[in-house]
C-alpha cells in the first residue's frame, strides 16, 4: 500500500502472494474463442482426476458484488411472498424475514472469512468435509447438487407460467424448451456467461425493488391515480383490519420456509469466489452489500406490501409459490390503476426466475465437480474443458431441466410438489454447516497456535455471529417441523404433508449415512483439522498498514466500514 492510499484510507488488496499449498494455478488460454467457449477447441480436456483446480477466474468485482446483493433476488421474493403474506399476515411476514435476515447475515460473514482464506471450488462443501466431518461434507455437498437440480425445473415451470399471463394458449412446452435453450447458451460461456447474466440481471431486479418501495411509499400517503384504489391517504390500515397477524402461532411458523427459500442462492457470492480474478480484495467488500439487500430490497419491500395488499385478498387465498398473478407486486400495480406496472413486474419476476436457473446450474455444477474431484462423485465431472467449464457437471445439471416438461402431464402438479419438497429445507442444512465449519476451524486455527490477527477477513460477530446463526436455524427447523406435524387448519397432518414440508431433513440424513459408508472417517477431531493446506498468503505488510490506519479513525467510522 501506497502511503497515499494509507493516508486516504483505501481498503487492501490482499493480493495473493503465493499460491503454492497443493492448488494447481491455471492460466487462461491466449486464444480468445477458446478461452470463452466459442469454438470445438474449448470443449477438450484441460483438467481432468482427483486434486483441488482451478476453474476459470475470470470473475470481476463488479460480478461479485452483484452476485452478493441480488443474485438470489426471484419467485420467493417477488411470487412466494404472497402465499406468505396469506398464511402469516403482513407482521410475521416481516418478523420471519427479518430473523432469516439475521442469519443469513452471519452465514455470509462466516463464509466470506472461510472463502478468503481458502478460495477453493466447492467452497462450503468442502469447508464442511474438511473442518467438521468427511461423511458431513459428503452429505452437504450431494445434499447442494440435488437442490440445485431440482431448483433448475422448477424455475422453468415457473418461466412458463410467467407468460402465460400474457398468452395462455401457446403450450407451455414452447416456453419451457426457448428458456431451457437461452440457459444452456448462457452457459457456453462458462464462468463469465453467468456472472455476465447475474451482474445484469441483478441491476435490473434491484432497480425494479427501488421503483416499487419509492411507488409504495407515494401509495401509501394516498398519491395514487384518481381511479385506483390508493387515491387517498391509505396508511397502515391494514395492520389494524384484517390485522397484522393471521393464523397464530402456526402462521408465524410457516412463513419461515417461504423466508428461507427467498434467501436461498445468497451463498452462491462464496462459491463465486474460487473464479474470482482476487477474492482476497473482491470477495470482501461483496459481502458486506448483503446488509444493504436485507434491510432495504427485503424488509423495505416487504413492508409495502403489507401495508397496500391485505392479507385475506382473494388472490393471495391458496396461491402457490408459482403463481404469478397472486404476486402481491402485481396486485399493487392493478390495484393502484398504474397502468403497464403489472405487466413491468411480470417482466422483472421472468427475469429473476430466469437468472435463479442460471444461478442453479452455476451452483450444482461446480459444488458437484468439487465432490468429483475429492473422490465423492464419478471422475467423469472432474473433466474441466481448456475454457475453465467443468463441461460433465454443467450438463448434467443442464439435463434435470427436462423435468420442466412434467408439468404438462395430468400428474405434472403432484410431482412438482414432491420436487419442491426436495429444495424447500435444503439451504438450512447448507447454512449451518458453514456456521458450524466457521466456529470449529476458528477452534483449530487458535489449537494450532494462531491468533486472530493472522486472518485478514474476520466475520463482524466473530464465532459468537455463527452461533447465533446455528441457533436461528435450528430455530427454524423446529418451526417447520412443528407445522409438518400440525399444519395450519388441521389438529394433525397425514405423513403425505409431512414429507412434503419435511422430506430435506430425511434426505441429507441418508447422504451422510451414504457419506460414513463411503470412506468410512468419523467425526474429526480439534487437533486432526488442517487449517494450512490451500491456505491462500497475504501481503501482510499492506494489511497491517490498513489495520493501523483503520486504528486511527473515530469509533463510528470504524463500525461504519466493518458494516459497509
């Protein structure tokens, strides 16, 4: 660091002075149609067998950062939101949100520490194999895969049904094969395709959210169209009738799994790190924007919508988690007589649904290449073409979007239920385990004679962040298995509804079963934890020059730059 920017106080580098720690460095190819992807030259083999690789870095901060405040910005948000305001009312919406809000604060922290320290592919799959237990990592690291593949028709259904709002006569096949198609092209461009197709996407899902909170806060105090409904002052008058809260304590509880899959994907900034140009610089500022995406585009937007959309609309009444007319961002539109709003938000929902599934087969495919790579998965998703595309892994992520096409049988329904029941938890299992990697490696880095100081990215509330994580999900899992038992109308639940609430749980119990069988190693012990293999360094001297000027600032601003 320059003493102009010590004395002006930018942020270090962190650039990564040696890489030598049993990762194999990769260089891009010179050619620029190989290296992007854009001929038959980029589809032969350049990496292939057990090892940690390198994928393509070619990740900006720029690409980061909007991975990191938007990127799993979609249907749970925008559509999901209203079967959630149905069953809990407008303050439990609020309430569950904000708690996985809390959470999903303190998991970030906790992987962004872990992720600039060992940038890896596979990120907190192998954090789980490798600070907690192998049978554990193998669990979550499959347990990741199949929510991803799952996540992948899901979306495509819903892709369909987004037009259909538009023209309900073309079959929805034609819609679900155009997208599948404009994700496979994405995809041809590896790497940069998809942080290319999430920073875009993402400005466009933010901006969207800004223009709705600003145009609620105006419906609110009674600036609507003279012929809509919020053309006079509309206040908080529905929090007073029908109520802020709806269905007691059950209603407060089964928002949570509405809360968690909208949150879902959040993680996808650490995975995203392993491909960045310099995680140690990029990856840190990107995490602290998941503040800003929680307070604001969440909690802001939510709580417009609690106050302009009643909570016993008939529309919201027994809309599912895909229908996009019960999205309560287009009912405000209709409701209010903004003419063309409506149609705006179905436009920015088939945006966000689209980027979800790009995002899906990123996530999927590059955590099953890790496991390949360890030996937990067929070599055959080892093979990394010379444009850094783990080519086997994105197509088989790819094929489960053929699932999509369920949908048109006379049982496409039924089966979808049971599909989304595989992903509906998934994220809860995959965030505990990055709080609980956090808090045992922090425990192995002090067995192993290290101090704090020796981290360069330290998560803001320290281990005591990841066990007020760990609780909250557990918090979480009780609530959600409390309504599989007893849903909301019904004394006791049939075991049909309980495994469609519940059916995550049971599967990553038989992952790790299927884990402990494979390599048979138990639970590892404090002092077994390796804590230097893949350790990235650090131009320390630049670290500690920040460190010191951060020392010198007023207490305000120090929180200010720990927060922001």
């Amino acid at each position: 660091m320059s003493s102009k920017d010590e004395k002006e106080g930018h942020p270090p580098s962190y650039e990564n002075v040696s890489t030598d720690h049993g990762e194999h460095e990769v260089v891009r190819d010179e050619n620029f149609l190989t290296r992007n992807g854009l001929n038959l030259e980029s589809f032969k083999m350049r990496d292939y067998g057990k090892g940690v690789v390198q994928l393509d870095r070619s990740m900006k901060p720029r690409h980061l950062h909007m991975i990191a405040i938007g990127g799993s910005i979609g249907a749970g948000f925008f559509v999901g939101s209203g079967s959630a305001l149905s069953t809990g009312g407008p303050g439990f919406l609020l309430i569950d949100f904000l708690i996985i809000g809390v959470m999903i604060f303190n998991v970030v922290y906790a992987l962004g520490e872990l992720a600039v320290m060992y940038p890896i592919s596979g990120g907190f799959y192998t954090y789980a194999s490798r600070f907690i237990d192998p049978a554990w990592g193998f669990a979550i690291g499959w347990n990741y895969v199949a929510q991803w593949a799952v996540v992948v028709p899901l979306e495509l259904t819903v892709c369909s049904i987004s037009i259909s709002y538009w023209n309900a006569e073309i079959s929805a096949a034609v819609w679900i094969s155009i997208f599948w198609g404009f994700i496979i092209f994405v995809n041809v461009f590896g790497t940069l395709g998809y942080a290319e197709e999430e920073f875009w996407s993402s400005l466009i899902k933010l901006s969207a959210t800004v223009i709705f909170i600003i145009i609620g806060f105006v419906l609110v105090l009674g600036g609507g169209p003279s012929d809509g409904l919020y053309s006079e002052y509309w206040g908080a008058r529905l929090f007073w009738e029908p109520g802020a809260f709806a269905n007691g304590f059950k209603g407060f509880c089964s928002v949570f799994v509405t809360a968690a899959f909208a949150f879902s994907g959040t993680e996808l900034v650490g995975l995203a790190a392993a491909e960045a140009h310099n995680p140690s610089k990029s990856l840190p500022s990107a995490i602290k924007q998941v503040f800003w995406r929680i307070t604001l585009f969440y909690i802001l937007g939510l709580l417009f919508v609690g106050l302009l959309v009643s909570h016993d609309d008939p529309h919201l009444l027994n809309a599912s988690s895909d229908d996009v007319a019960a999205s309560p961002f287009v009912l405000v539109g209709q409701y209010a007589g903004l003419y063309g709003f409506n149609h705006f938000m179905n436009v920015v929902i088939l945006i966000s649904v689209i980027s979800i599934s790009v995002s899906g087969v990123y996530g999927g495919s590059r955590t099953l290449t890790a496991l390949g790579q360890e030996g937990y998965a067929p070599k055959i998703f080892t093979y990394i073409d010379k444009s850094g595309r783990p080519l086997f892994s994105v197509a088989a992520i790819l094929a489960f979007g053929g699932l999509a096409y369920i949908d048109l049988a006379s049982s496409g329904g039924e089966v979808f239920s049971w599909l989304q029941a595989i992903s509906g938890l998934a994220a809860l299992f995959t965030w505990g385990s990055i709080c609980l990697a956090h808090i045992r490696f922090r425990k192995a880095w002090a067995y192993h004679g290290h101090t704090l100081d020796e981290i360069p990215f330290q998560a803001i509330f320290g281990v005591y962040g990841s066990y007020l994580g760990i609780f909250l999900i557990v918090l979480v899992l009780a609530a959600q298995f409390y309504i599989a038992i007893s849903p909301i109308g019904v004394h006791i639940g049939d075991a049909e509804s309980f495994f469609k609430s519940y059916l995550a749980a049971p599967i990553v119990i038989v992952f790790f079963l299927c884990g402990f069988l494979w390599n048979g190693k138990s639970f590892l012990k404090i002092r077994d934890v390796d804590v230097d293999t893949g350790r990235r360094e650090h131009d320390w001297d630049e670290i500690n020059a920040y460190r010191r000027h951060l020392a010198t600032l007023p207490a305000w601003k120090r929180i200010l730059n720990k927060m922001f």
